[in-house]
C-alpha cells in the first residue's frame, strides 16, 4: 500500500502525462506550456524572467533555455529593460495567444476526462485539501 505522498505523486504523474499528450502533440512540451499560460495571465505588461520561474508550476533551473526555445518558436519575446540591464521582461507573442487558444479546450478536456471518477464536489474538496496542503508546506518552510 502506497502512502499518502506517494499516491499524490503517482496520481499527479499520471494525470500529468494524460495532459501531455496534448500539449506534445502541437510542438511544445508541458513547461513551456505552463510558461505561456503564466505570461498570458500577465497581459501585455509581461513578466520578469525570475518571476516567471517563481510562477512554475514544475520548478526547473533552465528557465533561459526554456525562453530560448520559445522565443526560438516566435510564442515569446523578451526585452531588456533600459535602465536595468540586468532585467529582462517577457512577453507572449500572438503567436503564443493563438497557440493557446487552440490548446485550452483540448487541455480542459483532457483534466476532465482524468478527473472523471470524482464528482463536482469531490473536486472542490481535493483542491481545498491540495490547498491546504500546499500552504502547510509554505509555512514550515518559512518558519525554518
């Protein structure tokens, strides 16, 4: 019998690579994804580099890589702010919008469909519960 953060993990496994599927099969992979999803929640205004990677659902190291490749695919670009040169701002092209509106149906049915064995409530509940959980581990790891 799994314990409780191991059937988290294999449950978020599986449903991850359920959405995937999607996602892969218009060119770009789930953290790209979830870039482009975090850049067009931010409006034309865009997003530092770091305060995209803050946003990652997936934490990863190589977010300029990442950006590269996206900017490489003409979904984002990025502009160095002139009076900090160290600042780069990102944003997503119309390409990027268009690429996304193209997914979001495809993507939410596919959640649905993963989703399926639990009920409306039953999935407001888990995501209270995933919540909590979430801001549980927060907690401890600002008190530490």
């Amino acid at each position: 019998m799994d314990t409780p953060a191991v059937s988290l993990m294999r449950t978020a496994e599986m449903v991850k690579r359920s959405v995937s599927v999607v996602i892969d099969a218009q060119g770009i992979t789930p953290q790209q994804y979830n870039v482009l999803r975090i850049l067009r929640g931010a409006g034309s205004d865009g997003l530092p580099t770091l305060e995209i990677a803050e946003r990652m659902v997936e934490q990863t190291p190589g977010i300029t890589r990442l950006l590269d490749r996206l900017e490489g695919k003409k979904l984002v670009r990025r502009e160095r702010c002139p009076t900090d040169r160290r600042q780069v701002t990102c944003r997503i092209t119309d390409d990027g919008l268009t690429l996304l509106a193209g997914l979001d149906r495809p993507v939410r049915e596919a959640e649905e469909a993963a989703l399926s064995g639990l009920t409306p409530k039953q999935l407001q509940q888990l995501i209270a519960l995933l919540d909590r959980t979430r801001n549980g581990l927060q907690n401890s790891k600002e008190a530490s």
